[in-house]
C-alpha cells in the first residue's frame, strides 16, 4: 500500500529481495503494510548477524535504549535499524 507519495512502505524501509527483517512492538497488521513486497523477504522471529533491517515500535525512551543496546550486540555492522 503506498504512502501519501506513492512510494510503497517495503521500498521507502529498504527492504529489497531475499532480505530478512525482524520486527519489535509492530503493529499486527505491518506485514499488510508493506505489501508489495519483494520475493524471497523474509520475517524472522529474532535477530541476528542475517538480519538485514529491523523495525523497532517503541513509546518508553529507557526500553527503546535497551533494545538498541541489545540489537547492536545481535546484528551484523551494516544492518539497518528503524524506530518508529
């Protein structure tokens, strides 16, 4: 479903074919939301040195820092980390 810019949410996050990406506090309909997406992505239930992006939802400044604290231990240099 595109944005107010006709961009569809996969592509403005950055995830692109064969990528996995892991998801904290996400809505129950985010996988909806970024339809469409492209082939081979897949949702993986932690993170790890695989994981290529995480979406991070988050409302508490001190468990969004824990969380990005634990994230930069689990994943690989060039994975990207989204907080909304």
């Amino acid at each position: 479903m595109p944005g107010y810019s006709g961009t569809p949410l996969a592509k403005k996050l950055g995830i692109k074919q064969g990528h996995a990406v892991h998801t904290v506090g996400a809505p129950p309909n985010y996988q909806a939301l970024l339809k469409p997406l492209p082939g081979g992505v897949r949702f993986e239930t932690t993170a790890n040195t695989a994981t290529n992006i995480v979406h991070l939802f988050e409302t508490e400044r001190a468990r969004l820092a824990k969380q990005l604290t634990t994230l930069r231990k689990k994943l690989a240099p060039d994975a990207t980390v989204w907080v909304s």
